[in-house]
C-alpha cells in the first residue's frame, strides 16, 4: 500500500519512490491522496501520477471504476443496448422482417454484463499498476488537513499523510424517509441493475432520468412498467419540446404515466408492494406491484469523511464549497465530481479530476467551461448542452430558436426514426452557438459536436458551412444552422419563403 | 409588521466594516435610535442605532463579521398599534421604511447583495461555485484560447475578439498581452527586483498561531509600508533644553488643569510647530507627482498619535495656530480620552498637515518616525533627561533638562538645510518661546 519515501514535491523524487517501495523504510506519506476511484477519481489519480506526483488512491471496491462503471453509466448502457435491440427487432415487422418473440436468459444477460464491468474495471486496475499509484482498498476519513486514517477491506487501520488530497467521494441514491420499506421487492438504481430477475410489473417512482432509463431497460425486456412523477412532467429541468418527443414513445412502451402525483405509502402485502397515491386533485389511489424502484435524485457522499477536523465546507444539501480550481476552503483538498456540486455527471467529475491534479503540480489552470453535456439513454435520446430554452426563458434572455425536425432528415426516415428534433439556441447579435438541443436516436453521439461549438464559440454560419456527410443524422446540425438563416434545403418554411 | 434594518451609509466613503459588538438580541425590545451594532471601519470605530424600534425577530450578524452598507442587520417586528414609550405622540406611530437611509446619489444597494451569511462566524467562507463565477455571456473564446490567457496571467474577458461575434483567437490573446506589456514598459519600469517574499513553513520549528489583522492594524501596515516605499526620507535630530520650560510648566500647570487640560510638552509642541509651519511652509506642503505640483496649505492642522489597545491612532488638532495653549491643552486631553475610548470618527482623523509623535511618556533617546504621507514631515519626541551641558562662559558643566527630538522629512520637498533649519527653529523656540512672537 502507499508507502511513500518523501514529502518533497520535486518531480524528481517521485520517480526515486517508485524504487524504494520495495524494501526501505515506509512512512505512509503521499503527496497526493485521491479518496474515491470513480471517474472522477481515477483521472485525477492518473493525471497526477502522469505529472509526475506520487498518488495514492484509496476506494472500497477491488479496482477503480466508482458508480459509474459498477453501478451506474456502464452496466446501464449495456442493458440499455440489449433493450434498444429487442425494440428494434419488434419494429422490424413494419419492414417485413419478423424474429418471433424473443427468448431471454437473465443469468446470461447478467454475465455478460458483468463482464463488462469486469473488463473495464479490471482495465482500470492495470493503468493504476502501471502507473505506480498506490491503491488501497479501503474507506477514509481526514483526522487533520494534511491525514488521513485508512479503515482497510482488508482489516486493519492505517493512517496516511499527505500534501493534497481530492476529495471524490461522489453520491448515492436518495432515500425518502416516506419511501423506505425494507423488502427485497424494493429497489434502488443499484438493486435494479443487478437485474435479479424480469418482474411482472414494476413501478418506478421518479421520472428522471435513472428512472426513465431503467424503466426502459424493464420494459423492453417485458415487464409492464408504470412511472410516477411528482412534478407535471418527465425528465423535470430539461426542454419540454425535447421531452414530448420521448414522452410519447415512452406511452406506449410503459403501461401507464402518472404526473403531478405522489407516493403516499409502500406497505408489503402479499404477493407485492402496495403503493398509495395522490394525484393533484385526485383523491387516494392504490395499486399493486411486484417491484418499486426509488429513482428520486442522488445526494453527496460528503458524511463521516472527517471534514469537521479540516476547514473545507458542507452546504446544506451536502455539497462540499469549492473554488474555480476545485480547492475547497482547506486549501490542502480539492473535491471533484458529485461532492463538489450539480450537475452530478461523470464526464464533469473527470475534467474537475484533471484540473484539480494540474492545479496540485502547480499548474495554472481552471475548470471553466461553458457546456456539460447531459444525455439521457432512453429511446429515444436526449441531449443537450449549454444554454436551454429553460434557462433562457429564467434569465429572460433573448436568444433565437433554430429547429429542424428529424421529418425532414433522410438518414432517420431510412432507420424509421423520424422522431426527433435537432435545434440550436442562437444568440441573435452575434449568431453565436449558445446551446443545443438534440432529441432523437443517438443524439447522445450527436452532441458532442454541440459541445465544441459552444466551447469554440462557434456561429451558427460555422455549422452551415461546414460540410456534414450524407446521410448521417449529424446533417441535422448543419441543417438548424441553415434554418437559422431563414431556409434549409429540406426543410420548407413557408412564412419565410 | 417585519422590517429590516440595514447598514445605514456611514458617509466618507465607507463601504463596509468589521463588527465588533452585537448589542441587542434575539426576541429583545428596541427603540428606534438604540445602537444594534458597533463596527469597525478603517480608521474608526462606529455604533451604529437601529432605525427602527420594536421587537428583534432576528439577528444577522456575529461580532468579527465583515458588513456591507445596505446589509440586512437585524429584522424588527415593528408594533404599529403599540408606540414605544419614548415615542412622542406627534410623531406619527410607525417610523419610514429603514430603505438605506441617505443612500441618495449613490443609489440603492446593489441587488446582488446577499443577505448576511448565517453560516457561523469563525468558519472560512464557501468557496465561490464555479456556476456561479459564470453570468451573463460565456466569454467567446475556445478552450485552448482561455487556458493559454490563464496561463500568461491575462483575464480573458478583457481581451478584445477580432473574429466573427467577436470570438477571440490566440493572437488576440497575444497581441493584447504584447500592448498590456508595452503600456507597462512605457510607464516605466517597475521597483526592479522587488518581489513578495515566500513565508516560510514557521510550524518547522515551533507551534505558530494565525489571526487576521484587525482593520486597523491592515490599514496601518499599508499605509505606511506605502509612505516608506515612496517617501525618500531624511532624519535629522537635536536636542532642546527644557530646564527653564519645564519650571514654567510645572509653575502654570494648575492653572491649565482648572480649564479641563494638562499642560504636557505635545501640546506646547503642538504650538511651537504650527509657528514653525508657518516660518516654513513647506513643511505644511503635500507634493502632486502626477502633475508635478507642491501643494501648500493655507491651514495648519496637526496630527498626534495616539498608542491605544487597539493599536496606532492619529486625531488631528484643527487650526493649531488659531489656537491657544490652554485651548490646545483641552482637546488634546480630550481627543486623547476619545482615542482610547473608541469613540473617535473618521473625520476626527483626516485632514491633518503634520504630526507630531512623542515617545517620552515610554522612553528611548531618540527615534526616526516614519513621514505621514501626504504630508511631509513629522516631529519625533524622545524622553527628555538631564545631561551635563557645558557652559563656555563659566567654564563649567551644568545639569540641564534635553529634550530629544526628531524631524523626518521627505526630501523630494524639502532640501536637507532647510530640514536643519526647521528643527533648529524648533529647539530655539523650546528653550526661548519668546522668539515665537519676534
């Protein structure tokens, strides 16, 4: 484990550490401790070590690779590839083309996924080797600014010094006190992936976007899911024009969508859990179900980490303050990804990692960006990044909308998949690129090259000019470009003409 | 009904202060008029009444909080029907809204202010949110363009874009910090050499304590590590003898005591240098390096420093030579009593044209004060003592009274003649106070 030879911060005595691992004396020192091995932690462990920092990396689990890849983004999207195939093979009868209904083999498909996991964590595990980052299993906790005390998996209790420490203890799963019914028929994102069998019926309680995702992973592999949601609609916080696209997929594929309605109770009974509900003007309502998945947000892993013996801050919803460079008021810690605010995704977790290990070797550098992509992996996909019609319409600011419906594009009527959407909020002084909308099949491939327009400032002119290749669905960036300027070549607006 | 009270605009500019004491509480009655807080700004100490008077339904600020003007301080729960006792019924029942009073030119407070932080006092502040850094336009530049501005220390939101919607490339980058450098050349060269020193690790070798300087003490260390780095001084010393002032202001003392003062050695200093000032008025002079011009003042107001608990305070004596020395030995008894007692305001600090700082009372044979810039001299007092003094005339050593002094002046205005000539004036004037009215 992380034995370190020296707390000198020379680059040079890194590299001597590496050596001394073998027999010499060890300190338990290390100049960067990366507490948490998510994807936020990891990167920030590797750019470190790749700067030429001793690192050690401390995580429960065996190898690297946090929720996202043992419980969340990995696992997910692999059960959500086999759901979009079973979908896909059932649209195939409007093409002529019938497979009969699908035989399926949950321990299979469970291995497989596992195996998923397995590869990419275990891939992790061997970049962590090869880049002599100590790494150990364990849970930690800051007895000071500059220690920590390690409990190991392994038994036993260490403690580790060090001169910086990221913090990337990420979330977990929101618990309502309301909603807490101890019971196995009760499931939470890490309970639903582990895909125990194919229930019946299912209630996913929670029309973000965990629930939506795992609602269609269940409901494409057969079982009748019914969704309810709080608010007066799905996916609360993204543009409503987008949402309506997959709303009305997600009406047939689900049995049934309940909006502006609550969880009352759960209460065990016989063979389910019985749900009560209350609509907004509705009275009471019940209903029966072989399985619940609770899927109402995620909170930071910021407890029982010690913080009270360092000066680094704990808002009230559990997000530890940080500066532009992720420092947090102790300037020894960082903290990166989930812990360190909205939006709780993966891919703003590792560049926060990268910028916090640059910071730490003494870089001048910020986490500044002007877009975080968000994708929901439903059927069909959302994406978007930058500004949103939201956002705009909150600040009162006047940005112009240029839409081109996915009607008009070739290469989704050829995949039969004509609903979507593709636009791009504009701001109407300069023509630049603000942000951009993209609902439809991929769009979460699609939006990346959203993201390097805004991030390089592009105008809409740019993604006109810009020759996109036919028939690709990309076309429909450059066509809402075009659309901005009154007229796209498939898409007839008759005001304008 | 709920009102909040703010900090009031505390005129001279006062932006913000340090509280010091909260003086009422939670679920307390006040009157309108009661002090609430005591804050300290940069040279005063101000207690600061609510504007209103009722029940305190809360609280916002903690002793050693930083409070903006037009800051929420307190919530009243003002009794309309139920006038305060002290109220005279003339008045109408229910006082104005407390809307920042005399806010007037300076227009309501920004709207961007947060109410006070109810975090507690002794925790450092939240870091800023990266979001949140972040409003209105995202600036138009790539990635690349920004890191690289961050990298070469340029803000990147000064830097004007050539390109379409005014994207900024690399080059705008690097030719706007080419012209920033060139302006900076232009205006000459900087202290070369001069760098902020690294502190070192002192827990190395011993347990250390940090505490954050009190407004006084940061505004001190800057004021006068500016008059030292600007004001090229020169100090020239002598000594006077006081054997025969020192028997006459034993003999007149009592009298002084019976106006309310004490005839101490300042304050006959303080009227021997404001006849000095005015046989050297450049003494009383402050120099204008941006356009080059010595600006004499047609008033002579002296300063006197003060040691307090609190540190280092000059009150200023107004029209010093309009004054006599029973007159100046009453305020300065009674500004001296203000000083230590917190209650001197800013304006009782500001607009002096010399100082004098008497170390005596302590001791030390002598001692070079640092100039008070603008102004650009200032007369030191040591601890007078009896020395041998040898008198040619009767060929013998005398015991006589001296009293040390020292002038530091700022050379850019004043020759070093002059500068000898002054303190002379002065020690002549010690020992024969008749001169004064040659």
């Amino acid at each position: 484990m992380g034995a370190g030879a020296s707390g000198h911060t020379s680059r040079a005595n890194s590299r001597r550490w590496g050596r001394l691992r073998e027999g010499e004396e060890r300190m338990n020192k290390t100049q960067v401790a990366v507490i948490g091995g998510g994807p936020g932690g990891y990167v920030a462990a590797f750019r470190a070590a790749d700067l030429g920092l001793q690192v050690t990396l401390i995580d429960l689990e065996a190898n690297p690779g946090g929720v996202c890849l043992y419980r969340g983004c990995i696992p997910s999207k692999a059960l959500l590839h086999v759901a979009g195939l079973l979908n896909e093979a059932k649209h195939a009868a409007n093409w002529g083309i019938a497979f009969g209904e699908p035989k399926i083999d949950v321990g299979k498909l469970n291995a497989w996924k596992k195996s998923v996991v397995q590869k990419m964590t275990g891939g992790l595990g061997e970049l962590t080797k090869r880049r002599k980052i100590a790494y150990v299993q364990g849970r930690a906790k800051f007895l000071s600014p500059t220690k920590l005390t390690i409990v190991k998996a392994a038994g036993g209790v260490e403690e580790l010094e060090f001169e910086h420490a990221i913090l990337a203890t990420g979330s977990r799963p929101t618990v309502l006190p309301s909603l807490t019914l101890k019971s196995p028929r009760v499931l939470d994102s890490t309970g639903a992936l582990e895909l125990k069998d194919v229930p019946k019926n299912m209630l996913v309680v929670g029309g973000g976007y965990i629930g939506l995702e795992l609602g269609t992973v269940y409901a494409s592999l057969g079982t009748k899911v019914s969704v309810v949601e709080m608010t007066s609609g799905l996916l609360p916080g993204a543009d409503r024009d987008l949402v309506a696209y997959l709303a009305r997929r997600l009406s047939t594929l689900f049995e049934r969508i309940m909006l502006d309605t609550t969880v009352l109770s759960l209460e065990e009974v016989k063979d389910g859990v019985k749900v009560t509900f209350k609509g907004k003007e509705d009275a009471e309502s019940e209903g029966v179900f072989e399985k619940v998945l609770i899927s109402v947000g995620r909170r930071p892993n910021s407890g029982d980490l010690g913080l009270e013996n360092t000066k680094a801050q704990v808002d009230a919803r559990g997000f530890v303050g940080v500066d532009l460079q992720r420092r947090t008021a102790e300037p020894t810690i960082f903290a990166i990804g989930d812990i360190a605010g909205e939006p709780m995704l993966a891919h703003k977790a590792s560049h926060e990692g990268m910028v916090a290990a640059e910071v730490i070797a003494g870089e001048k550098v910020a986490f500044e960006p002007h877009a975080i992509p968000a994708v929901v992996f439903t059927d069909p996909e959302i994406a978007w990044c930058g500004l949103t019609d939201t956002q705009a319409a909150k600040e009162g600011r006047e940005v112009k909308v240029a839409k081109f419906p996915w009607g008009a594009s070739g290469r989704a009527t050829t995949l039969d998949r004509n609903d979507g959407l593709t636009k791009l909020l504009i701001d109407p002084k300069t023509g630049r690129v603000l942000g951009v909308g993209i609902v439809g099949y991929g769009a979460g491939e699609l939006i990346a090259e959203g993201v390097l327009a805004v991030e390089m400032a592009a105008l809409a002119t740019d993604l006109a000019l810009t020759i996109h290749p036919h028939p690709t669905l990309s076309e429909t960036m450059m066509e809402a470009a075009e659309a901005f300027f009154g007229q796209s070549p498939h898409l007839w607006s008759a005001k304008r003409g | 009904m709920a009102t909040e009270v703010k900090l009031p605009d505390l005129g001279e500019n006062i932006e913000s202060g340090q509280v010091v004491n909260v003086f009422v509480l939670e679920g307390e009655t006040i009157a309108a008029d009661q002090p609430m807080i005591e804050i300290e700004t940069d040279k005063a100490t101000i207690e600061v009444p609510s504007s209103v008077g009722g029940k305190v339904t809360k609280v916002h600020v903690k002793a050693s909080e930083k409070v903006k003007v037009g800051q929420v301080i307190l919530t009243v729960e003002e009794r309309a029907e139920a006038p305060p006792k002290e109220a005279r019924p003339e008045e109408p029942p229910r006082k104005e809204e407390p809307a920042p009073p005399k806010a007037g030119e300076k227009g309501p407070p920004s709207p961007k202010e947060e109410p006070a932080p109810v975090a507690p006092a002794e925790k450092p502040k939240m870091p800023e949110p990266a979001a949140a850094a972040r409003v209105g336009e995202p600036i138009p530049a790539a990635p690349s363009v920004r890191r690289l501005a961050r990298e070469i220390g340029i803000d990147i939101a000064k830097v004007p874009g050539t390109g379409p919607g005014r994207r900024i490339s690399e080059e705008d980058v690097k030719s706007y910090s080419r012209r920033v450098n060139a302006e900076q050349e232009a205006a000459g060269p900087s202290f070369a050499g001069v760098r902020a020193e690294k502190l070192p690790d002192f827990a190395k070798w011993g347990a250390v304590e940090r505490e954050a300087m009190s407004n006084i003490r940061r505004k001190t260390a800057e004021h006068l590590a500016y008059c030292w780095a600007t004001v090229p001084h020169v100090h020239q010393f002598d000594k006077a003898d006081i054997t025969d002032l020192e028997a006459w202001r034993k003999r007149v003392s009592p009298k002084v005591e019976k106006a309310g003062g004490k005839l101490t050695i300042t304050a006959i200093a303080l009227k021997i240098v404001a006849s000095a000032l005015k046989a050297f008025p450049q003494f009383n002079s402050s120099v204008d390096m941006e356009s080059n011009e010595i600006i004499r003042k047609k008033f002579i107001s002296i300063g006197v420093a003060v040691d307090t608990d609190r540190g280092l305070l000059v009150p200023v004596i107004r029209d010093v030579d309009r004054k006599s020395l029973v007159e100046l030995s009453v305020e300065l008894t009674q500004v001296s009593e203000k000083a230590r007692s917190k209650k001197l305001t800013l304006e009782d600090m500001q607009g002096r044209t010399f100082t004098i700082s008497n170390l005596g009372g302590i001791g030390g044979t002598n001692f070079t004060p640092v100039v008070n810039a603008p102004e650009v001299a200032i007369l030191g007092i040591a601890r007078g003592a009896f020395e041998p003094v040898y008198d040619k005339e009767r060929g013998e050593f005398k015991a006589r009274l001296m009293l040390p002094l020292s002038l530091g002046y700022d050379h850019r205005v004043i020759d070093g003649a002059d500068g000898a000539r002054f303190l002379r004036w002065v020690v002549e004037a010690f020992e024969d106070p008749l001169l004064m009215i040659l």
